[in-house]
C-alpha cells in the first residue's frame, strides 16, 4: 500500500519558503542576538537547523511518504551518534 | 502493484547481467558480477593474506624467543629491517614494530575479515535466502576491485623509505601523527590510504548484502527462517555501514596531522590524543564483532547439521545476534580503561562490558544444548566448529578478567590481552573459518575436501594452537608487556626466555602445519571426490541447487515452507527436511504469500 | 533477469525498490562519517573553547549564508526535475535536471572562492603557519584561536564541498542519460535516488553551516 | 622450561591495594575456571555419549525457554556481581588519592621517565626541585602521589609490583598513586607502543625506610645540577 506513489505532489515550494524563512531567522539570531548566553544561542540555533534538516528529510527526501519500517532504519544509526558525542565530552572534562 | 514496473526499473539500473548466453572470460573470471565468483576471488585473495600474516607472526616469535640473535635466511632483508652482522643478519626495532603493526592490520583487515564477510556473505546470503544473485552485482565487483589495490598498498608500505607502519594496529596518536616519533614517515601514511579504500570496499559490500537481504528473500523466507549464518552476516553488514564510516573519518584526519600538519590528535598543535582512542574504538569495537559473528553463525549451521538435530533456542540466538549489535556500540571504553580516560566512565563501560557477556554466553549454551542428545557425525568441519566452541568458551572467560578494571590495570598491555585476542580471532573467528571453507567447499568446487588430510591438519592445528596461545597468559600475568622488542631488557622478565622459546618453536609448527590444509585445499579442488547437490544432508537453500550452483542460482524460484535446522524431525522418514519440501498436510507457506510468477528468461538489461 | 525483484517481491522487504534502498542504506553510513567529522568538531570544540573564533570574527557569515541559501534552492530544483518525471515530462526533467547542476557547481565555486579569501587572510589548517585575522582588522592585526580552528572547519567543509561536487558529477551522468531518453514516469529510479543524495547533501550543510558558522 | 612458567599465580606485590587487586583476579579465576571446566566437561562428555552410531536418530528439540532465562539471568548476576566488586577498587586506585600524598612529577619522553621531587620547600617549580632519571625513589608505608605527564607521544606507567598502570597523556596531567609496604628495589616500566626505543624505556623503583629516603633526598637536593 504504502509504495511512495500514491501521494500527491508535496508542498516543495511551501518547504522552500519555510527553509530560506529559517536560514535568514537563523543568521539574524546569531549576528544580532550575541548578548544571549553562549548556551540558549546554540539550543535555538540548532533546533532551527534541525527543523530545517527535518522539513527536507520529510518533504524532499520523501520520507514522510515512505513506509514506517524505512523510517525506523534510516533512524537507527542517530542513537549512536549521540552516544559518542555526549559520552566522549563527558570525557574531555 | 505499483511498485513492479519501479522494481524491474531499478533492477535495469542495478544491472545485474543474467544473460544465460557464454559470457567472456574475463567477465567471468576477473571482473565477475556473480556472487559465488566474487567470494572465490575474495578467498584466494585473503588466504594469500593470511599466509603474509603467518610469515610476519614467524619472524616477530623468533625475535621473542631468540632476541638479538641472527636469524637464519634473513640476510636477504634489506638492511633497513635486519642489521647485517658478521654471524647473520639481526632483527631492527624498527622492523618489529613494523612486524607487530602489519601483523594485526592484514590479519584483522585483509584477512579474517574478508574471510568471513567476503567469502561467506558473498557466497551464502543470496544462496541461503534464495536469491538469483547480490542486490548490485556491479557494486560487488567493485567491493572486490577496491580492496585489491588496498592490500596493493598495505604490501607495498614494506618497500618505501622508513619501512612500513609502526605504531600498532591501533594507531594510537599521538605517535602515529609525526614520523620523528614513530621512524616511519610514507608507510605511515600508505597504511593510512590503504585502509580507507579498504573501508570503501566493506561499506560497499555491506550495503549490498543489507539491501540483499531485506529485499530479496524467496516467497516464505520469513526473518525467522532465515538460516544462521545469513542472520550473523547481516548484523554484521549493519555494523560494518555504521562502523567503518567513523574509522574513515578518523584515518582522514590522523592523515592531515601527518600531511599538511593539522593538530587534531596532537596536544602541542592543540588537539585531543584521546580522540583518536575514542573514535578509533567507537569503530573498533564493533569491528570485534565484525570479526566473531559470522563465525558464530557459520558454527552454529555445522554444528546444527553435524549433530543432525535442531540449534537449540533458534530465536535466543537470534536475539542475541542481535543485542550484541546493539551493546556492541556502548563498550569501546573497556579498551581504554588505562588511557587516562575520565575512570567514572572506566565503571560504566565496565558494567556494559560485563552485560554484553551474556548474549555470548547464551551462544555457548545453546550451541552445547545443540549437541545434548544429538546424532553427532566427527568429520573435519565438525571438528573445527566444535573447537571453535570450546576456544570461544576459553576467549570468552579470559575477557572476564580485562573487564574486570582493577584487574585490567595489572595485565593491560600485557601478553594476556595477546593471548585472549588470538583465542577469540584464531580459536575463533579462524577454526570457524576452517570448518566453513571445508563445509561449504563442495557447493564451491563441486568436490569434496579430503577427509584423512583434514582430520590430520585440524589435530596438529588443534594441539600446536593450544601450546603457542596458552602459555601467553601466564607470560602476561607474569607481567611481560605486549609489543616489545627486546623483553630480556627487564630483569623481572628474563625468566620467561625459556617459555618464550618453547612458543616460538610450536609457532612455527604451527604455521607449518597449515601447509597441510594448502596442500588438501588445491588438490581437492581438482581431485576431491565428487559430492552431489547435497553431500551434507542439509535443510538450507544452497544444498538444493548443482555444485557449484549455475550462474542465477535457482533454476526456478524456491518456495520456503519451514525453518532451516528441521533435522531428524518426525515428519520425514530420513534425518533431515529441506526448507523446501511442501508440509504434509500443508497450504502453503505460513505467510501466505502468493505464487511467484515465471522469469522469462535472457531479458536485455 | 530484469522481473527478479517484481517476483521476488513475496517477501515485501522494505517495501521499496532496490536501488532506493541501497541509497538510503549507504546515505546512513554516510551520517556516520559525518558523524566523525561534526563529533570530532564538537568535543575539540568543548575541550578548547578558546581555541574557536566567534560566529562572524573570522569567518565570511553573509557570503556563506547567500552560498546556504544557493543549495537550498538547489534542492528545489531536484525535487521539481523528480516531480516533471513524475509526470513523464522530459523536457522539465532536463529544465530541472540542468538548473540543480549550475547551482550545484555555483555553490561549490564560491566555496572556493571563500577558502582563497580566508587563506590569503591567513587562516589556514596548519599548526605552524597560523594566524588568524578578525574581518575587517588590518592585516594580522588580531589572532584568534589556534590551529584547530583552521583544521576543523576546513576538514569539515571540505568534505562537505567534495560530497557537492560528486554530485555535479553524478547529476551530470543523470542529465546525460536523461537526454537518451532512460527516465519515464515508470523508470525514474536514477533520478530518485540522485535527489535522495543530493538532499541529504543539502540536509548536511543546513546542520554545518549552523554548526561551524553561526554557534 | 619449568612447570612453574605455567603457573596462574599472580607475582607477589607489595602495595596497599594489590591485595585487593590479587583476591579479584583470584575470585575471577576461580569463577571462570570453574565455569570452563563444567562446559568443557559436558562438551566432551555429549562428544563421547551422543557420537553417531548406526540407526540412532538425533532428539528432534527446539530448546527450552526455561533454560534460555535461567542461563541469561545466572550469567548477567554473575558478571554483574564481579562489576560491583570490581568498583570499588577501582575507585581507591584511580579517584580516591590520599590527602597529604608525597607528591612527585614524573614526566615520560622518548625513551625515558623524568621523575622530579619538589625538594625541602616541597614546593615545585622552585629553585630547590631536584630530578632524577628512570628512577622513582619513595618512602615505605607512606602514599605516593604521581602526577603523570608525557612531553611527546603516549606512554604507560607499569609498575608490575605494585600493581599500577597508567597511560601518560601528552597535555594531561594523570594522577596516580600508591603506597608500598615493603622496602626494596622494583620494576618501572613502559606498557604502550611509544616508538623504536620503547623496549628500552625502563628503570627501577627503589623503596627505602623513611629515614633512608631523607638521607637519599637531601643528598639529592644538595648535588650540584648543570
């Protein structure tokens, strides 16, 4: 059922704008905001860019149209790459 | 379904040739597309691997167990290895560290390796899940042909300037960084490049067999009747994609410290050492697994066969495939206990160390419980699968006491670490090889291995393997380190001289004996008696199909019906039950899935 | 042999063809190195705070932002060349196809652009000749960080840069063989998989750009 | 070759936690002895009892659920427990340094230890700091507290008889400490990879009588250096 065909054709230019919308709010926060402390600068940094990355992941890369069980793989190798990062910080200090 | 005409497609893309018509020789032989082709060439190519190891593993025991004297023939080496003298030609510590390095990266990366997943992924996943062939025949041909240049380089490294790598498999940085600390500048380097092509070939070969595997089962191959061995080398195919990538990026970036003079392992430039030891580990360990889980599953089909009975606990021991992969990827600490590594995280990774114990241990049992009121039938690939059992069982216990990081800290580094990886990778990973190339060599060559010269050559490999590997523990414990040149430079060690010659005098037995197997392998191929589709008696797809199977494989498409270990079950009258054959009484098979349609044959790609 | 997978299809698998899933399944290794990369930034990052120069001192933030916005615009492109061939449509394919291929190369030549003004500026990846200036400052007036730096983000982005410009390459293949007429609404795996790739390209300079640029 | 090359004793060790270390390993060895001789044992055993003979057909069993759990839980408590045990140790050896440790820098460098004393102000980086080369000179019965460094590459520590090891970081500086319980002379080691010279990099620990080492320091600090 779940083939990738059947849908319509998604909303690329809505995801467009939202994108280059995303990217100009981001430089704006980044260049104008630099009172803020260095820590809330990168949380709202980054949860624009991993809005961004999930908006072309979805919508272009199609995956909101793909079967769940392809979801779970392309899922899997992300637990990882926390793991690594988180605990070898952990170490440095 | 809407899929069909996307699915031929993709396979017009993939370009698998399936054309039935003669194909020239050299598509056939050299540039092969067909899988079983493929695993031959990876064979020849990493047993001739193994035999360069074994010869590197030679000359380091007669360094040990003779230091600083004069090895016979050795005058031919280049200066830059052996000193010339007046009575022979003495060993350079230069040449050793060369010899440690080399030895543990063509053993673990152009050995073992492309043994177990180039040979048996190649040879087995399509056959054993009924596939005409791997996913991207052409992608395979390329795994192949990029790790050919790879092994290329890695020998090459022994000729240039400053001789070849001498910083350990490991690598560690910061010595691997600067070649005015290790004394070795470009082969340093070429281990470098050679082993990210390498990379390159493994990441490719895994994401064929993953895509295999998913998406080119048989009608009624459901995962739980996929046999063993496939479902080792799939998890280790996942390990690989995920694994490999982190090494990649780590080599590219000790190669720009060494190049262009980057600081990223290197304190004085700013940088981390310990990163290298953590991203190196964070692929290392899992590349452990890489190198025992299809041993596992290529143990757990002989076993099941030899002892004409079921595996015992068929889904425990794929769980435990499985939770390995996983826990495989939160241990890598357990090799850096004594870096200087945060020790918090030293008993964290301790605990997950001694949890990730268990899924091996639940193997064990089940492959003991396999054998309990079995049928058991002795012959070579038996044999070698029953001691890579009882080796695993030794290999398994002594980790215990690495995990153990109080206990770490007295024999890290020392010669018990040598004598637990050789029991996991030779005891292992090795006599698994032994007992798959035997098992599986008459659906390769169409013949059989001979049976006399294989019990001859597992015996002596058996009882020289123990003595070589088993005194190595008490020389750790004793307290001789690993990787050292010249131990009789500690008084506390010269002690174990004695010991250490007696292993450098049954290594060498040891590597003699394995001309037996070369010997029994090249005459079998031509001489061996011939064996038929299914001289096993075995369940699995490949037994159904010629030796060697025909280009495509399967003449039509098998249908699946059971579990691949039904053997001496009480439906059929002989001791064993192909996966194909219809049930009694049956509909079809449990998954309902509908009747393949017919391949028209010689369609254009 | 081509009915395999459509016979082969009993067993659903991923319930997708293979090609698509032999993409998504080596783009995963491919976060993995990325993985690497980005990781490796972070804990230096981490351990030397110092060692990094503040969003906008060093780097050229409005040229990069200009050169994010480019392959964004790139990605529109690809999935319009898909959504033509979706509908047969040859000619908006190649339109599409030809479009996403000048971007591409577009971004990749101000990437270089950039790195000449950097290095010139002296800031370069190498332990002994570094230094680097704030922008606009006179020349060497200010030094800010050390040599990770330099290392960090030219390893990064360059390979970053290396994956876009394999994707020219590949992008110019698909046009070729899209111009003999090899894609159609039935048969448009190549370009599927082309754009899989070349978004997750994108995807992975939205998280850089942010990673290297803006934090 | 004498039998006792053979033997899994551990050498004898003369610091205060060695004895901990040794009785773990000696638990450890117990467990997994004990364990490999029950699965070698039945292993050869079913080898011999159940080896093929004509006409007998193998059990046709698929496993027991019961004994999957059984095992998996008896093999996780067990390898569990030896963690919990192990932790403890660990903490003493590498967190928990004693408060007024006699601290000395050993600095390790291709191919050799460079071990400085803060001299009488106990005070480094003075003018009265002495150093001494491959040789760790400390006091009986008092603890030791070594800050481990490294100038090139890594090194490791390895002091077989009193049970330490520790990899010297360039760029971090490493504590390790012990306290010895018995005067004499002792072995220092390299245990990592650090290069061509790696094999020669070894010296002595000497452990003298509280007196012994004053007398050995103050002759020490007084020596006229370069």
């Amino acid at each position: 059922m779940e083939t990738g065909e059947e849908h319509k054709s998604p909303p690329y230019m809505t995801v467009f704008v939202v994108l280059a919308a995303l990217t100009v709010a981001e430089v704006l926060f980044a260049l104008l905001f630099t009172g803020l402390p260095k820590f809330w600068m990168a949380v709202g940094l980054i949860f624009m860019a991993v809005w961004k990355a999930v908006l072309v992941a979805m919508y272009y890369m199609h995956l909101r149209f793909e079967p769940k069980r392809l979801w779970i793989l392309v899922a899997s190798p992300i637990p990882l790459a926390i793991i690594l990062v988180v605990v070898v910080i952990q170490e440095i200090f | 379904m809407s899929t069909t005409e996307k699915d031929i497609a993709s396979a017009v893309d993939a370009g698998g040739q399936h054309d039935h018509h003669e194909i020239p020789w050299i598509r056939k032989y050299v540039f092969a597309t067909d899988h079983k082709m493929i695993a031959k060439q990876f064979m020849f190519v990493s047993l001739f691997f193994l035999v360069v190891g074994g010869a590197l593993a030679g000359m380091m025991r007669f360094q040990l167990g003779f230091p600083g004297q004069p090895m016979p023939g050795a005058g031919i080496l280049p200066d830059a290895m052996m000193a010339p003298t007046p009575d022979g030609a003495i060993m350079l510590p230069e040449f050793y560290n060369s010899l440690v390095t080399m030895h543990g990266t063509i053993m673990i990366f152009f050995a073992i390796m492309p043994l177990l997943v180039g040979l048996f992924g190649n040879l087995l996943i399509p056959l054993q899940i009924g596939a005409e062939d791997m996913a991207f025949p052409r992608l395979n041909m390329a795994s192949f042909w990029l790790a050919v240049p790879a092994g290329m380089l890695m020998l090459a490294s022994f000729a240039v300037e400053g001789g070849a790598a001498g910083a350990g498999w490991t690598s560690y940085a910061p010595l691997s960084t600067s070649g005015e600390w290790t004394g070795v500048y470009l082969g340093q380097q070429l281990w470098l490049v050679s082993l990210t092509i390498l990379g390159f070939s493994s990441l490719v070969g895994a994401v064929n067999y993953i895509t295999t595997v998913i998406n080119m089962r048989a009608p009624g191959m459901t995962w739980f009747r996929i046999p063993l061995a496939t479902w080792s080398l799939f998890v280790t195919a996942v390990l690989v994609l995920l694994a490999i990538p982190i090494l990649a990026g780590a080599l590219i970036m000790l190669l720009f410290d060494q190049t262009i003079g980057t600081g990223f392992f290197r304190s004085d430039v700013g940088g981390e050492p310990l990163l290298w030891q953590h991203l190196f580990w964070f692929f290392g360990h899992p590349e452990v697994y890489i190198l025992i889980l299809p041993a596992m599953g290529i143990t757990s089909e002989v076993l099941s066969n030899r002892a004409r009975k079921p595996i015992f606990g068929y889904h425990s021991m794929v769980l435990a495939l499985i939770s390995i992969g996983f826990l495989g990827w939160i241990v890598w600490g357990h090799h850096m206990f004594q870096s200087g590594m945060n020790p918090l995280l030293g008993t964290s990774f301790m605990i997950s160390t001694m949890a990730i114990a268990v899924p091996s241990a639940i193997k064990t049992f089940n492959w003991l419980g396999t054998l309990w009121k079995a049928d058991i039938h002795l012959d070579v690939p038996m044999l070698h699968a029953l001691s890579f059992v009882s080796m695993f069982i030794i290999g398994g216990l002594s980790g215990i006491f690495m995990a153990s990081t109080p206990v770490d800290i007295y024999i890290h580094d020392t010669y018990f670490i040598v004598a637990h990886l050789h029991y996991v990778l030779f005891g292992g990973s090795l006599f698994a090889i032994f007992a798959g190339i035997t098992y599986w060599f008459p659906k390769m060559f169409g013949r059989m291995m001979n049976e006399p010269l294989g019990k001859v050559h597992f015996v002596l490999t058996f009882i020289f393997y123990n003595l070589v590997f088993f005194p190595m523990h008490n020389l750790g414990l004793q307290g001789m380190m690993r990787r050292i040149y010249d131990f009789t430079q500690y008084d506390f060690l010269q002690p174990l001289q004695p010991m250490n010659q007696f292993i450098t005098l049954f290594a060498f037995a040891l590597i003699t004996t394995q001309v037996l197997f070369v010997i029994n392998f090249f005459w079998s191929i031509s001489k061996g008696e011939k064996a038929g589709n299914n001289p096993w008696h075995s369940n699995t797809l490949e037994w159904t199909v010629p030796s060697p199977p025909p280009h495509g494989n399967f003449a039509q498409m098998p249908t699946v019906f059971r579990g691949p270990y039904e053997y001496s079950s009480p439906e059929s009258d002989d001791d064993f039950l192909p996966q194909t054959t219809p049930p009694r009484d049956g509909p079809g098979p449990s998954s309902g899935v509908p009747e393949p349609t017919p391949t028209p044959e010689g369609a254009e790609a | 042999m081509t009915t395999i997978t459509a016979d082969r299809a009993p067993m659903a698998g991923m319930k997708v063809y293979h090609l698509k899933l032999g993409m998504w399944v080596f783009l995963l290794s491919e976060v993995m190195f990325f993985t690497g990369l980005i990781g490796a930034y972070v804990i230096l990052r981490f351990a030397h705070p110092d060692a990094f120069g503040e969003p906008g001192v060093v780097l050229n933030v409005p040229l990069t932002a200009f050169n994010t916005f480019v392959l964004i615009c790139s990605s529109v492109t690809m999935v319009k060349a898909f959504a033509a061939i979706e509908q047969n449509d040859q000619q908006g394919l190649q339109k599409w196809l030809l479009a996403t291929i000048l971007l591409g190369a577009f971004f990749v030549g101000v990437q270089a652009w950039e790195y000449t003004l950097l290095t010139t500026e002296g800031f370069v990846p190498m332990a002994e000749s570094y230094h680097a200036i704030a922008r606009g400052a006179a020349e060497g007036s200010e030094v800010i960080g050390g040599p990770l730096y330099g290392a960090t983000f030219y390893t990064m982005t360059g390979f970053h840069g290396a994956h876009v410009s394999i994707g020219v390459f590949c992008l110019c293949f698909t046009l070729w063989r899209a111009r003999k007429g090899a894609y159609t609404a039935g048969n448009l795996g190549g370009v599927e998989i082309m754009g899989l790739y070349w978004h997750f390209v994108d995807l992975v300079w939205i998280l850089l750009f942010t990673i290297v640029y803006l934090i | 070759m004498t039998w006792s090359d053979w033997s899994w004793v551990l050498p004898e060790a003369f610091s205060t936690f060695s004895d901990d270390v040794d009785l773990i390993y000696y638990v450890i060895l117990w467990v997994t002895g004990i364990i490999f001789v029950i699965t070698e044992g039945v292993l050869i055993y079913f080898l011999v009892k159940y080896r093929h003979k004509e006409g007998r057909k193998a059990t046709y069993d698929h496993g027991s659920t019961k004994l999957e759990i059984v095992w998996t839980t008896a093999t996780l408590v067990v390898c569990l427990a030896l963690g919990i045990v192990s932790k403890g140790v660990w903490d003493t050896m590498k967190i928990d340094v004693p408060e007024g440790a006699m601290e000395i820098i050993v600095t390790a460098q291709q191919f050799e230890w460079h071990v400085t004393y803060p001299g009488p102000d106990g005070a480094f980086g003075t003018a009265d700091d002495f150093e001494v080369l491959n040789q760790i000179h400390a006091p009986v019965d008092e603890p030791v507290w070594i800050h481990l460094r490294a100038t090139d590459v890594l090194h490791s520590l390895f002091l077989p008889e009193m049970r330490v090891k520790q990899d010297a970081v360039p760029g971090r500086d490493i504590p390790v400490w012990f306290e010895a319980t018995a005067t004499g002379e002792y072995t220092v080691g390299c245990a990592e990879l650090c290069g061509i010279g790696h094999t020669t990099m070894n010296g002595t620990l000497t452990i003298h009588t509280a007196a012994d080492f004053q007398a050995w320091a103050t002759a020490q600090a007084q020596r006229p250096r370069p």
